[in-house]
C-alpha cells in the first residue's frame, strides 16, 4: 500500500511541477498577476508531494519491505539502520529522488525569498526550476521508479547494500554534492529569467550571486568529502584518482569558481554581463552532463551507475532540451547583454577577467580528458585510457598561474590601479615567499617544481594578509573597527583563497614527502618507514553485524616510544560473500600512518601496505575554509535586502 501512494506522490509532484514550469510563464506573457503569484503555491505543492515520496521509501527500507525492487536490490535486514537510511540513497533510483528532492528543497527556499525580487522576476525563476524539475521527475517516473514492487515472489531477505558504501561517507557525501549539483539550477534559473524578462543589469546578479555562493560551497563540501572517503575507505591510501565520475563533479566547481567571480564584476561594475550569464548556463550543464556520464552506463568507474540505455537516452534528451534551449535563447538575446563599461589593463576586472580565462581552460582541460576516451570510443577508434599523467602535467601549470593572478585581483582597484603600488607589494611578498619556499626546500630536500609551487602558495598568503592590512590600516579609526566595518563577503573570499593556499600545501607535500612500501609480514615482523616502527602483532577474528573480519593490530613506534596502534581488517560481508579492506589510519596535523591489509600469503604472513602521508590533513582542512569562505560570502548583509533597496 506504502509504496504505492509513493509512486502515486511522484505523480502529483509531476504534475504539479508541469504546472509551475507553464502557469507563471502564461501569466508572464500575458501581464495576469493572478498566474504568476500561482508559482510560490505550486512550488511548494510540487515539494511536499516529493518529500512525501523519500519518506516513503525511507520507510520502506527502514521497515525491511523487500517487497519492493529497489529495496531489495540495496538492503538487507542485518544491514545497521544508519546504513538503511543512507541506502535508499545508495542505488540509482534512490540517488535520483534524492536529486529531485534537493531540487524540490531548493526550488522552496527560492519560493520563501522571491517577495524580495521583483514581481515579474521571481515567479519566471520559479518557472525554470519547474521546468527542471519536471523534466526530472518524468525521467524518476517513466525510466527509474524506486516504486516497483516483487509481488508476489517476495524475496525472504535483501541482496545488502554495496559493502563499499557500507561506511559513513556514504551518509553525508552524497547529500551535500547534490546540494552543490542542483544548487547551480538556481543560477541557472535566475541568468534564463534574466533574458527572458529583459533585467539584465547588475542587479540580478545581485540576486544570483548568494545562492551560486551557497551552491559553491555545498560543492567544495561534498568533494572534500568525497575525497576524504575515497582515502581511508579503498585502502589504496590516495585522496584524488582523476576518476571520469571524479571530474563530473570537479568540472561544475571549476565553472562555478569562474562563475563567483564574474558574478562579482557584473554585480559591482554592471561588466561581463554576458559572460557571467553564458557561465551560469556553462555551469549547470556540466551539472547535467555529470549526471548523464553517472546514469548513462557509458562510464565504468566505481562511482557509476549501471544503467540501460533508455536511461541514458532520455538524460541525454533533456541535456540537450535544456543546454540547447537556453543556448538558443542566449543567441537571440545576445544584443541586450553587451556591457559598455570600460576598465584598465590593471584595474581589478581585468585581474578577474584573467582568472575566469583560466578557470574555463582548466575545466575545458578536464572536459577533454574526460570525454575524448568516450568520443575515440564511439568513432570505433578503438579503447583509450587518460589518466593521471595527462591532467597532472596539464592541469598543474595552469592551475598555478591562477594562483598567482588570484592573489593579485584583491590588491588591485576597480577600472584602474596604479602599476608601482601593484609592484611594490608583489615584490615584497614574492621575496618573502621565495625565501621561506626556499628554507623548506633545503630542510626537506624537495624538488625544483615543489619549490616553484610552494612559493605560490606563500604569495598568496603574503598577498593576501597585505591586502588585508591595507583596508583595515586605512583611515582614523584604528585597526579593530576598520576590521569589524569590512563586509563578510570579503572575509569570506579571504578566507576561501587562504583555504586552496592550504589545499595546494597538502597536495604538495603529501605528493613529494610521503613513504610507501608494500610488504610481506608476519606476526612479530617489524618495518622501519619514515623514522616510524611498524611491529605486527598478530590477527583476531571479530563478527561485525553483518560480516566477519580478520583484525590486526599494528603498534607504530617513533624514537623508541609507542604513538598509536593500528587495527586494519579485512571483511566478508554475509549477504554477498565480497571481501572489503577496512584500513586503519592513525591522524595528525602533519601525518598521518595508514595501514592496510593486503591478501593472504602461505603460511601467516600477509601482504601489508604501510603509508606514512605527510600534511594529507591540510588538503580536506583547506577544503573546509573555502567551503567555510563560501558560506560567510553568501551570508552578507546586503543580500538580505529587498530588491531595488
């Protein structure tokens, strides 16, 4: 009965979604108020009956009713209940409600601040959300219905879920990249309602500009988690592997970067305007195509859905329904878009102009990278693989020059600034830059290439407290009140450019200064890595709640003195007899031991892989202060105003 009024739900959110992408767009043409006030209740109607469908299917799997296809194929009873709730999650169809549901949340929130846009602005946004959104219902509803049932042949107990998503990565990861994902719908919505109703001044990208803010950084969010669960979960010991499904969600955060900037230029200056509306665009349709490279089928990676192809024809349809329509519109409204402001060859737009050029060739980097494997493939040219080798000798450089035009773009004044203040304060921090970079490279011994990338990152902080210093040094009033009277969106750019700084950090270290080996070892063995001691104790057998684990015991010593012992084990999960390594990471703030247990040897011994990754901290710490940057950014006072105040 339960999952029938759940299929039934996603029918009314259809159709109510159906209605908000028309109904607002007949009242807009028409000048009827009464259709476009019709969007706000639409909306919300639209989200209730999807909220209502994932809690039905949350039940389903928290009841055990195997009943239904989805839940049997994801869950088992001796499955952990947490682990319950995040399957309905874990599958395809699930993956795609949750989707729905976050675009549904979204398109709310928009629906609870559209009083403060203009009267024939909101209610065109809400429309092209519901556009969206009904194009992914329909595909939820006539490819991916998590609704379907087994009767009568119901299955005594489930197939589990997927031991690799048996973990708490699997709770928070995905739920906070679909924030990000499907955040970049909105700006999305608000460029689409900018060409269509003709508000193409700076004030839309006022209006925009909070809410890329907030998909930013639920985005940056959901790949440092990403990256963290791929680290200590696949026992491979590596944050990033330049994954195709990896990139998917990569590309948009490029594009969206570019696209914070430009929306800053265009709110502040009224410039770039049709470059920041082609970015919103750009943006959600590698949203899109991430979406169509994880559901398609034409991806094998262990982010991927495998999908048949009807599945990926019709996301392919709507990609092209979508990026193609709104493309087209763009063309014909391209004339209106035109900016006739003027700026210098060294005020701050051009240093911003600089950096969106750049963002948009490393994502174009990575779009290639990732496709050309998938176009060679269709040609029938045969099966290609790029990999590592290519995005890190061409990705590096690049991303590197973007470091060091990023740290100049705030130094700088808008329409023009003069060469000689610019120059004075990068020649003092390149000095002290090269030279702390320097200090480190003789301490450590690290390459050419280290020292070169170090010292960009101390630029940008060198550059970033000296611009710091300079507004709050400024005037009368003294350093605190000059610092408590900056707005937070510029502490929030402070402190999200000072969080790459520290993620370029842990890259590199973790990259030039870390220790691996992989052993054969036996209880009572001990290894020496990295000035650390590694004695292996032995092996016990645990029983889990739904598997069985051989479980060493590591005790790492340093200068004679015992720091931590280390559980690594190796699983077999019940339901679908698959054996899962679990590693066992001891953390620091400047390393971290990481053990794995490899396969069973003859005898006792066992293939053992012992890291010792320096800095690996700083990569997701980084993570976390420009996910925090972007937060502060979006929280500003002024985008909490009514429009046109």
């Amino acid at each position: 009965m339960f999952p029938e009024i759940g299929h039934f739900s996603l029918i009314l959110s259809l159709f109510f979604a159906f209605f908000l992408a028309v109904v607002p767009l007949i009242g807009y043409w028409a000048g009827n108020r009464f259709l476009l006030e019709a969007a706000r209740p639409l909306t919300f109607l639209m989200s209730f009956w999807v909220f209502l469908g994932f809690m039905i299917l949350s039940f389903a799997f928290l009841s055990d009713d195997f009943s239904v296809l989805y839940v049997s194929q994801n869950s088992n009873s001796q499955l952990p209940i947490w682990y319950k709730f995040s399957a309905v999650w874990g599958g395809h169809e699930g993956s795609l409600l949750l989707w729905a549901l976050i675009l549904s949340a979204w398109s709310s929130a928009v629906a609870f601040k559209v009083r403060t846009l203009p009267e024939d602005t909101g209610p065109v946004v809400l429309a092209i959300l519901g556009v969206v959104s009904t194009g992914f219902l329909s595909f939820l509803i006539f490819t991916s219905s998590p609704f379907v049932r087994l009767l009568p042949d119901t299955p005594v107990d489930g197939g589990d879920l997927n031991p690799l998503l048996q973990d708490f990565g699997l709770i928070v990861h995905p739920p906070m990249l679909y924030m990000g994902y499907v955040g970049f719908s909105v700006a999305f919505a608000f460029a689409i309602a900018a060409l269509i109703t003709g508000n193409l001044n700076a004030s839309w990208a006022r209006w925009a500009r909070p809410w890329t803010a907030f998909s930013w950084a639920f985005l940056t969010l959901g790949i440092t988690l990403g990256s963290w669960w791929a680290y200590y979960e696949l026992g491979w010991g590596g944050w990033w592997f330049w994954d195709p499904v990896e990139n998917a969600s990569f590309m948009p955060w490029l594009a969206g970067t570019a696209l914070l900037h430009s929306l800053a230029v265009t709110e502040k200056r009224g410039v770039f305007k049709s470059w920041t509306v082609l970015l919103a665009i750009f943006t959600f349709s590698l949203s899109l195509l991430g979406t169509f490279l994880v559901r398609s089928g034409v991806l094998t990676s262990v982010h991927a859905f495998a999908s048949d192809p009807t599945r990926g024809i019709f996301i392919l349809a709507l990609l092209i329904l979508l990026v193609g329509g709104s493309l087209l519109l763009y063309a014909v409204r391209a004339g209106q878009v035109r900016s006739n402001v003027s700026f210098g060859a060294t005020g701050r737009e051009a240093w911003l102009l600089l950096n969106n050029i750049l963002l948009t060739v490393l994502t174009l980097t990575v779009l290639l990278g990732t496709l050309y494997p998938l176009i060679f493939d269709a040609l029938g040219l045969g099966k290609i693989s790029v990999g590592a080798p290519y995005f890190n000798s061409v990705f590096t450089p690049i991303a590197l020059l973007l470091m060091v035009f990023m740290a100049v773009g705030p130094l700088s004044k808008w329409h023009n600034t003069k060469l000689k203040v610019l120059l004075v304060s990068c020649l003092v921090s390149l000095f002290l830059a090269v030279f702390v970079s320097g200090v480190l490279v003789y301490l450590y011994e690290f390459t050419v290439l280290a020292w070169l990338s170090l010292a960009v990152v101390f630029w940008v902080v060198c550059l970033s407290f000296t611009d710091w210093f300079n507004k709050v040094s400024a005037g009368t009033k003294g350093i605190i009140p000059r610092a408590r009277q900056l707005p937070r969106n510029y502490y929030g750019m402070l402190l999200a450019h000072l969080g790459m700084a520290v993620t370029l950090v842990g890259i590199l270290l973790v990259s030039v200064n870390s220790k691996e080996s992989m052993l054969r070892m036996s209880p009572g063995d001990k290894a020496n890595i990295a000035g650390y001691e590694f004695q292996f104790d032995g092996l016990s057998h645990v029983k889990g709640p739904n598997y069985i684990a051989d479980k060493g015991q590591f005790i790492a010593y340093k200068n004679g003195h015992q720091v931590a012992v280390l559980h690594p084990e190796k699983r077999l999960f019940n339901a679908r007899q698959q054996v899962m390594t679990e590693a066992a990471l001891d953390a620091g703030f400047t390393r971290d031991l990481y053990v794995s247990l490899g396969e069973k040897l003859e005898g006792d011994a066992w293939g053992v892989r012992i890291y010792v990754k320096s800095f690996v901290r700083w990569i997701w710490l980084g993570g976390l202060m420009m996910m925090a940057g972007g937060l502060l950014a979006a929280l500003d006072k002024r985008y909490r105003r009514k429009a046109g105040v």
